[in-house]
C-alpha cells in the first residue's frame, strides 16, 4: 500500500509533462491534464505540495497565454497567481512563494507595460533568491531564463547574457537537453539585442542542433524561423532563404499551423525580396495562401496575402499590393478582427508608394478608428507614427505635431511610459522644423526623463539623437556635441554595434561642421568598419558618403583616391538594398566625388541618374539639388549654355517647392556662369553639401597618407590591342596568330591562366581588374573595349600600395647569414581586411607574426592568472575527464593517452619531465562538455569561406578536426616538419614564449636524406654526429633560415610547404589551426597526387593479391587516409564543400571587397577542381567517382549564381 502515493504521483508528474509540453496548443486537453495533475498533488496533502506549485505555474502559464493570443488582459492568471501567492506567505511556503511569484514574472513581462516590467523583475529576482537559498537547481534555471527574457526586452544587454549563461551551466550540469537549448535561444536573443545578428544565428543554431537532436521537429522550425530573422537582419539573405524553407517545410510535415507557419513564409518571402526575388516571393505566398484556404486557416490566408503585398511592394507594383490587402479585407470583413487595422496601414503604405498621399492619409484615419473600436492601443499608436511620418515628410509640420500629441494621448492612456517618450520626441520633431526650439527642447528633456523612469535606454539613445540636431539648430554645438557623445556612450554600454555605428556619423557630422576634419574622418571610418563587422549594408552606404562628404570638404590641392573608393562602393552596396532614397544618395555624392576630380561627362550622368530616381520617388528638392550640381559640371567645363538651360529648370524648381535659399544660390550660379565670355579649361568641382558655391574649408594635416590619383589620360586603342594580344600569347604560350574574336578558352586558356592574364592586365594598365573579367569578355577584342570604357568611365588608377602596420621586433640571421634584419614580420591583425591578408599574407607565402588579435579572446582573460601565469586549476577543473596525446620531449617523442584534466595539475607543479600536450582537439572537448569554445579566429582565417579543412571536417566527421591546443613546459619542442597535407597553419600563444625557425619552400629538399625524411633538426647544436652523410645540405639550408620569438597574446601564421622548428622558451599554452583555402589548394593537391601516386607504387606488387583493379584502388584510398588524413574521395567532397558554401556567399549579393575576396576565392577553387577532376585518380574509386560526380554539380551551381549576379 505505501507504493500507491508514489504511483499516484509520477502519474500526476506524467500529466504534467505533458500539459507543459502541449502549452502552445492551448487545448481543451492540456488545461484538463494540468488540472488533473493539480488535483491529484492536493490530494497527496504535504508529500504533494512542489507538485502542487509546479502544476499551478502550469494552469497559470496556460491562462496567459490564452490572454495573450486574444488580446486581453490576463486575467485568469492573476487571480490565480495572486491567490496563491497569499496562501503560500500564509503558510510560510518559501518554495510556493517563490513559484507564484514566478509565475507572476512571466505575466507582467511581456504586453503589460514599463511599470509592470520593473515589478515583473522585482519578483523574479525575489525567487531566485529563494529557490538558490533552498538549493532548487531546476527553478533556479528557469529563473534565469526568464530573467534573460526580462533583461532583453529591459534592454541590460550584460545582465541579460549572464542569466543565460547561468542556465545553460545549470542546465548542462542537469543533463536537461531540452533547456539547454531553450539557453542558448537565450543567448541568441541577448545578442540579437545587441543588433550583434550573426552572432544571435550562431547561437541559434546551436538551440536547432538540440531540439533536433531530441526529435523536437515542432521546436527546431520555431528556432529556424529566428535563424532566418537574424540571418536576414545580418545581411545574409541567401541563407535566410535556406533556413525559412527548411522550417516552412518541418511546419507543413507535421502539420503545424499556429501562426507559425505564417511567421517562416514571412522569412523567406523577405529574403528572397532581399535577394531580388521579388516576383518568386508574390508566387510563394500566394501558394501558401491557397495552401491555408484548404486548411481552413483564416489568419493563415489574411497573413499570405500581406507578406505578398509586402513583396509587390519591394518590386514597385504598389497597385497588386493593394489588392492584395483589399482581398484581405474582404475575408474578415465584419468579423471585428483586430488584424484590421493592420491591413489598413499596409493599404496607407500602398496608396502612398503609388503618390496618392491623401487617401493614405484617408486610410490611416480608418485604421485609428478601427483600432480605438477594438481598443487596441498599439495599432492606434502605429496609425499615428504612420500619420506624423507623412505629414513631417510632405512639410505640414502642424499636422505632424498633431499626429505625435494624438500618440501621446494614447500612450498616456494606456500608461506606457516608453509610448509617452517617444511621442514627445516625435513631437519634438515637428515643432523644431516649424520653427519653435524652445518648446522642443522642452519636450525632448522630457521624454529623456520619462525613458530613464522607464529604464528605456534605446529610447534615451533616440531622444539624444534628436536634442543633439536641435541643439545644432539652435547654434548650441558644445551642447550638441556632449549629446551626441552621451549616445555613443549609451550604444557602447548596450553592445549595440549599430547604434554605435550610427552614433559616430553623427558625431563625425558634428565635428566636421567644427571644422574638424581628422577627428570626423577618424570617427566616420570607424563608423564604416563597425558597419561591416555587424553586416549593416544601411549604415554602411551612410558611412561610405560621410567619408564622401568629408574628403570633398577638406581637399585643396590634388584630389586622393580615398575620394573616389567610398563613394563608389556607396553606390554599390545601395544597389543591392532596394531602398531608392539611399541608392539617390549615394549617386549624388559619387557625382561629386567625380566632379571634384575633373572627370565631368561621368559625373553629369550620374547626377542625372540621381535626378530621374529621385522624380520616381517623388522627392522634388533632391532633385533640385542633383540638377544643380549637374549646372556646376557644365559651368565648370566651360559649356556655359548648357549650364544656363539647367540653370533655368533648377530656378523653376526651386520657385515650385518654394526654396529661397535655393533660388538665391541659382541666381548667384547664373551670375557667375554669364560672366565668363570664353570657355576656360575644365576645372574640379569642389561642392560642399551646405553651399554649392562655397569653397571647402582647409583640410587639417592628415595621419593616414593616401595615393593621388593620377590626370585622366586617354588609351590609344590599336595600342591597347597590340598590348592585349601580346599578354595573350604569353599566357597561352601560342605560336599562332589570335583573331580578335577568338575565345580565350579556344586559344588554350584555362581558369588558372585567365587568372594570371588579369594579373598582368593591372599590372601593364594600372587599373583594378577582378579575377573573372575575361570570363565576363572572353576575346581580344571584347577585352579591349571593356578596358577603353573603364577609362572612359572611370579615369586611369594607381593600384595603391598596400601599407601594412609593420612592427620591429627580433632581429634575427637571415638569408646569407650576415645580413640583420627583421625576419618574420609582426603585423597589427586588425589592420588587416581578408582582400589583405590574401595579398600580404597567404598568396605572399611568407610566415608573417599577427598582434592584438588574441587579447580580445576569452581564452586569454579566462586561462591566465592576473600574473600572466597559465591557470590551471580552472583548466583542471574544466576539462577534467577529456583524454588527449602527451608526448615525451625528453625520451624519444613517445605518446601516451593522459585524461587532461591530470594533465594541467601535474603542468602545475612542473616536476622536471619535458611532457607536451600536443594536437588536443579542443573545439571537439568544448562540445563534448557543454563549453563554449573559448576563442574565434578572424574571418580570413576560419571556416567557412576561408577554412575548407576544418568546413570539411566538420560535416563528414563531426569529431576529427584540425583545431588543436597546445600546452608544453619549458624545453619542450616540435622536431622539424612541414605542416600536415601541406596545409597552412596558425598557432596563438595565450600564454608563454616560442622560438621558431623558418625554413624556406625552396630550401625543402636540403633539409631531407635520399629515403625523403626530414632531419630532426638543422640547428648545429642539435645535428647528429653524422649528418654531412645524411643531410649534406642541412648547413646551407639552416643559413636561408628565418627567425622569430612569439610572445604571449601574439599569432604566427605558417604559410604552406614551409618546414620549422619550435620550441617552448617558457610554460606554453597555444590554440592551433591547420588549414587550407584558395591560396593553397593546388600545393595541397599535388601533394595528395604524389601521396596517391606513392601509395600505389609502394603497394604495386601486391595488385594481383586483389580480386579486382577497383579493389585494389579502393585499398589505395584506404592507405591514403590512414597516412595523410585524406584520401582523392575526401578532396573531392572537400572541394564540393567550399563550392557550395561560395554558392551561399554568391546568394548574399557581396559587394566592394567582399565581391573580390569571393571572386578571387572562386576562380582558384574552379581551377584546382578542374584539375583534380580531370585526373584519373577522381574516377578511380565507385566513392571517389560519385565524389566527383557531386563536385562538378557543386561548380555548375556555383556558375549559374556567378552569372544571376547583378
């Protein structure tokens, strides 16, 4: 009988679990199992009573979430938390108490408003305090997910990570997998954020690779579609397209509906819109639509039908967008659905993309009164921003203000503090550009008040922004200034790399109207690099024209290329973003960097491009100001009556939108262009966005020095010909006579030679030429015309030197063995872009040292003591129970297996033997633990793009890699070696100091004895008794060799085939990788030919032992791994795996140096594929013939993106 209460409770525990699991659902069922599971606890009396609690979070979790989908107050739930809450404290029930006040977190978190909030933290701090007193470690965890939850919508970026990482330790140590995912979900959102998206994918993913392990399909499409927003939010279509379709698919399999689906279709229909798949986008959606019409899913039909006019809007039909939303309409007409008003601001947008601006406005009326009849406040709010947003841009400032007091009214209604805020400043706007600072300044201190009460600091961040520009208005700068320094500082404090970027321009704007020019420009390219590193293409493109802006100002003598370069990668990468406005911008400062260098016929046409598109886009005072510009072109080439007739257009312009101060500057150009009776040489035109006609101030001395860019010159084009056919046939090596029309790969050129030619063809024009140009014009003669128009177009270029921050350090004997100089070169490693590091670096094949990468690792702060000393008790700790290979420096380099964790505590104490932990594999034991790798290499070093190795790795095994750490006592070595499969490698010291000795590629052969084995080293102290026997050139290779000492917090990259020597000066701890890429790919692939070729003649003999040929071919392949780690199979794939993940590269629309890196990357990877694909050895397996079966579709992908690309 005493068994029965146990058997009554795991039933209880079972209904449960299975109410909690089907929450989302919010069934009949799972109300009813929850409330089974409560009735049977209170039944059990005191043994029930964490039952109890649990069941109750359970029923309450399923209230709210009823509440929440329609959208009402929760009030269920409320009254149940609330009435337990004071049984509890009655009772003195910590436990309890601390459950329901859980459960009354989650309630005022979310759609309750900043006061709830703060109340929501409040008591979910309290029972966190609580379940860590009575040591509960399941509720302690939960906890801190939803304080991760809290902290992010709080926005406390640092609080919110560290909830999260306490729940995924907790939970990791519980070896509860469904949570651990639900943590890393957590962290996903702490760095979304922070707008930090890739790294929110990253974590995301790892959330997916969980719930998919479990077999959770339902959770793994859920954690797919935030993948896709963040993939989409960090400019990563391409493969926001790939993770959306997944999950649609995972919904539609198990038939999953709840919105969800929806949700996925929203993902890829914006992706695709983003990767100019407009039409594609319309067609799914319509698909999925018809698809829920026979689900019998309204809200499923009513969303397709908005993400399709979403996605005619992108491609400029605004009138399919309306009927599309009119359709909509008509579905729920009469139903009294809240989605109403949503669609009605979607038909404003329509209207008003189409130019009819009145009944936009007609139609965000409707939708406030249908929102205020549903009471949904948020809609009516966002019907107002719409409202003040037209009238602010159509100039009706006192509509705006009414607008924003209309929002204002209703965020004071509803108590929402952040509302009130951000209507104020809203207001703010409208007064400021009607002309009353004093009133707006008001508001705006205001609503800084309001978002500090609210602890709202986006919100703060906004209303320093706008206090800032009205402060400027105002001719306050010091007051500007110190606002916008306020917002730097706050964007800084949230993590937010965006907000950080945007807060720079705005300081550097500031600076510059000071007339500080070095600081703006030193603020504005900083600005520029966080844009890229957080994949904000908008923030970019504005970075990209404010240093534009900045060079036109403070140039006075000859122009400098860093005028020219940003405005033309602007107008690249607005292009790709479909946002008319930006792309206006960046043609009209392109137009005048153009016009500033004298190259006036490629400037007009740009400011008239500009022109057009802004007329399309109903901007009439941009297009005044492009038709200016267009003025002063032909004013300063002397064609004063073609500046005269525009001079005309600008002024009937500028009276039409009633611009004095415009028509004043037309009457001032009219006047200086009727002076000049005689045409005079063409001069720059140096327009400053205040004035036209005003000369840019004196530019400040400049730190960076620049190359000038030499006088447009014209090519002669039978020279250029000649020229052309001759470094043709040098390429091709022909004899015969080459027609013009000749295709290259008819006269014998292939990817590699094409690639040479373009090398040749910068050198010989001094233009910039990207690797596949004579792909894109595959003859002499199509070449020759292509080249006459980037003249033409763009005016001769000098390839700037690439300057390197080149530090001194040792000197060591190099070369000839008497010459002292620098030997291994140490580079600042954020100086370096991947278009560099290829150029410096990896193509350039010599070792080189990086500095100020690896302090910013958390294996540098978290494996070294205060002292700088290694901290191995922590790593003790935390990889105890891991194994990896030991070897014994001090009797002949024997290994044996050590649990790591032994091994850092006898590091500890150093009792005397040379014992070296080498080639652990440490991402795999950071996996296998739950533990974050501690470390990420710049992208030009790591997978994917620029890491095929470790890319390949980790799909075909999933546990070998090539990513090792290092850990050795002083004394202890690495014998001479090259590195494995003739890879490149790096190696990191987190801690201690290395010797290493380089020996060069050419050298290779002296270092080896007629059987082809490396001495153990070349070092003189270190040579056998009898070495002038075996290695008779080992003498004159040790005199070409190269030097360094690595100091801790520094990386030495190894270029492929060089042979070296290491050894460990001091206790040691390095992370090392091997691998290889674009820039060595053939070297490692004719080493695994000569592997191949080696394998079969070593075992030749043995042939007729084999059933067959092929069996023998595959006992070859067997051989080949089991030596170098890679078969012809293995390459293959491997090869397969860097063409496809171009492909997704290609797929994300790159641009500027991303497009040259991918380019450069693609035609080596297409020329060392074809070669191992046209050797015998790719067929000579069933395995190896399927791999290259795979890679050739792999490349044909590859080539059709290469040609849809813009």
């Amino acid at each position: 009988m005493a068994a029965k209460p146990r058997l009554t409770e795991e039933a209880a525990r079972q209904l449960l679990v299975s109410a909690e699991s089907s929450l989302d659902g919010l069934t009949p069922e799972c109300l009813r199992a929850a409330t089974d599971a409560l009735n049977i606890f209170r039944g059990l009396g005191s043994e029930g009573l964490n039952g109890v609690h649990d069941a109750l979070r359970v029923v309450v979790a399923f209230h709210r979430l009823k509440a929440a989908v329609e959208q009402r107050k929760p009030e269920e739930a409320l009254l149940l938390a609330s009435d337990e809450l004071e049984h509890c404290r009655a009772d003195g029930d910590r436990r309890g108490e601390a459950s329901m006040l859980l459960a009354l977190a989650e309630i005022n978190m979310d759609r309750r408003g900043a006061r709830k909030r703060a109340e929501a933290l409040e008591a979910a701090s309290a029972a966190l305090v609580t379940f860590q007193e009575i040591r509960d470690q399941c509720l302690q965890a939960r906890t801190y997910l939803i304080l991760t939850n809290l902290y992010s919508k709080m926005q406390m970026p640092d609080e919110a990570e560290n909830a999260a990482q306490s729940a995924l330790c907790v939970f990791q140590a519980l070896g509860d997998q469904m949570n651990q995912a639900k943590a890393f979900h957590g962290l996903a959102l702490t760095m979304a954020s922070r707008h930090r998206y890739a790294d929110a994918a990253v974590h995301a993913e790892e959330a997916r690779a969980l719930f998919a392990q479990l077999g959770d399909v339902k959770m793994e499409a859920a954690e797919l579609v935030s993948i896709g927003q963040w993939q989409l939010a960090a400019g990563k279509p391409g493969r926001a397209v790939a993770s959306a379709e997944q999950a649609l698919h995972l919904f539609r399999e198990i038939g999953y509906g709840k919105g969800w689906q929806a949700k996925a279709l929203s993902v890829l229909c914006q992706a695709l819109a983003q990767c100019g798949r407009s039409a594609a986008a319309a067609k799914v959606a319509r698909e999925q639509g018809g698809l829920f019409r026979d689900d019998g899913d309204l809200a499923g039909q009513v969303a397709s039908q908005e993400i399709a006019a979403h996605a005619h809007l992108v491609s400029k039909h605004p009138e399919r967008a309306l009927r599309e939303l009119q359709d909509a309409q008509q579905l729920i007409d009469g139903k009294g659905d809240p989605s109403q008003a949503r669609l009605c601001r979607g038909e404003a947008a329509s209207f008003l993309a189409g130019g009819d601006v009145a009944e936009a406005v007609r139609t965000l009326n409707r939708a406030v009164a249908i929102a205020k009849d549903v009471k949904d406040h948020v809609e009516e709010s966002r019907a107002h921003r719409d409202l003040f947003d037209i009238h602010l841009d159509c100039g009706r400032f006192s509509a705006a203000g009414e607008a924003a007091a209309r929002e204002r009214a209703v965020a004071e209604a509803a108590e929402d503090r952040i509302g009130e805020a951000a209507s104020r400043v809203r207001l703010a706007v409208a007064l400021a550009n009607g002309g009353d600072l004093v009133k707006s300044l008001a508001l705006v201190e205001e609503a800084l008040e309001l978002s500090e009460a609210a602890r709202d600091r986006r919100g703060k961040a906004r209303a320093l922004h706008v206090l800032s520009t009205i402060q400027r208005l105002d001719g306050n700068m010091d007051a500007a200034l110190e606002a916008s320094e306020q917002r730097l500082k706050l964007a800084r404090d949230l993590g937010d790399l965006q907000l950080e970027a945007a807060a720079m321009q705005e300081l550097a704007g500031l600076h510059r109207a000071e007339g500080n020019f070095s600081e703006a420009r030193h603020l504005a390219m900083e600005s520029r690099d966080l844009c890229r590193k957080s994949g904000d293409r908008h923030g970019l493109v504005n970075a990209l024209v404010s240093l534009t802006e900045l060079a036109l100002a403070a140039e006075t003598g000859d122009v400098k290329q860093s005028l020219l370069n940003p405005s033309k990668e602007a107008v690249a990468v607005a292009g790709k973003l479909g946002d008319g406005m930006l792309r206006a911008r960046a043609l009209y400062w392109r137009a005048h960097a153009l016009g500033a260098v004298g190259r006036h016929p490629a400037a007009r046409r740009i400011a008239h491009d500009a022109a057009e598109l802004l007329t399309k886009l109903g901007d009439a005072e941009g297009r005044l100001r492009c038709l200016f510009l267009v003025a002063e072109l032909y004013a300063a080439e002397g064609l004063k009556a073609d500046a005269l007739g525009v001079v005309q257009e600008v002024r009937l312009l500028a009276k039409s939108v009633r611009d004095t101060e415009a028509e004043y500057e037309v009457a001032l150009l009219e006047e200086e262009v009727s002076r000049k009776e005689s045409q005079p040489e063409p001069q720059a035109t140096h327009a400053t966005p205040q004035a036209a006609t005003e000369k840019p101030p004196q530019a400040e001395a400049r730190e960076v020095p620049e190359v000038p860019v030499p006088k447009e010159t014209s090519l002669d084009p039978q020279e250029v010909l000649k020229q052309l056919l001759q470094l043709v046939k040098e390429v091709t090596s022909s004899t015969d006579e080459i027609e013009l029309d000749t295709q290259f790969v008819d006269a014998g050129m292939d990817s590699l030679s094409g690639v040479t030619l373009v090398t040749m063809m910068s050198r010989e024009f001094g233009m910039s030429f990207p690797p596949s140009t004579v792909f894109d014009y595959p003859s002499v003669r199509a070449l020759r015309d292509h080249l006459l128009r980037e003249q033409q177009d763009e005016g001769l270029m000098l390839l700037p030197e690439l300057n390197l921050s080149v530090l001194p350090r040792d000197r060591a004997m190099a070369c000839n063995g008497t010459v002292t100089e620098p030997a291994v070169q140490r580079v600042r490693g954020s100086d370096l872009s991947t278009k560099l590091f290829i150029e410096k670096c990896a193509a350039a094949g010599r070792p080189v040292l990086l500095l100020d990468l690896v302090p910013a690792w958390p294996a540098y702060s978290q494996w070294r003591r205060p002292d700088g000393e290694p901290n191995f008790a922590k790593l003790a700790e935390d990889f105890q129970g891991v194994t990896g290979p030991v070897v014994d420096c001090g009797h002949g380099y024997g290994i044996q297996s050590w649990d790591v964790g032994d091994f850092f505590r006898w590091a500890a104490r150093q009792e005397g033997d040379a014992l070296y932990l080498k080639d652990w594999h440490l991402v795999n034991a950071c996996r296998s633990l739950g533990l974050q790798v501690p470390y990420e290499a710049p992208g030009y070093l790591a997978a994917p793009v620029h890491d095929w190795l470790n890319l390949h790795m980790d799909k075909a095994t999933g546990k070998d890699d090539y990513r090792f750490a290092y850990v050795g006592v002083a004394g202890t070595r690495t014998p001479l070696h090259h590195d494995v499969l003739f890879s490149h490698s790096w190696s990191a010291n987190i801690c201690g100091r290395k010797h290493w000795i380089f020996y060069p590629p050419e050298v290779s052969h002296k270092l080896l004895n007629s059987l082809g084995t490396a001495a153990e080293s070349a070092q003189p102290q270190r040579r056998t008794s009898d070495w002038q026997q075996h290695f008779p050139g080992l003498q004159e290779a040790w005199e070409q060799r190269l030097e360094a000492f690595q100091e801790e917090g520094e990386l030495m990259f190894v270029p492929s085939g060089w042979y070296h020597e290491v050894e460990n000066l001091t206790v040691t701890i390095s992370i090392n990788h091997n691998w290889l890429n674009a820039t060595n790919a053939q070297q490692v692939w004719q080493f695994l030919r000569s592997e191949w070729t080696s394998v079969r003649e070593k075992i030749g003999d043995l042939q007729d032992t084999f059933d067959s040929e092929k069996d023998f071919l595959e006992q070859c392949q067997l051989l080949m791994r089991a030596n170098c780690g890679l078969d012809i199979s293995g390459w293959l794939e491997l090869l397969t795996g860097a063409a496809e993940e171009a492909a997704r590269l290609r797929a994300d629309n790159p641009v500027g140096d991303e497009l040259w890196v991918l380019e450069w990357v693609e035609e080596r990877l297409r020329a060392v594929s074809e070669s191992s694909l046209a050797d015998a050895a790719a067929t000579a397996t069933q395995h190896s013939s399927k791999a290259a079966a795979t890679l050739a579709d792999a490349l044909e992908r590859l080539a059709t993106w290469r040609k849809a690309a813009p």
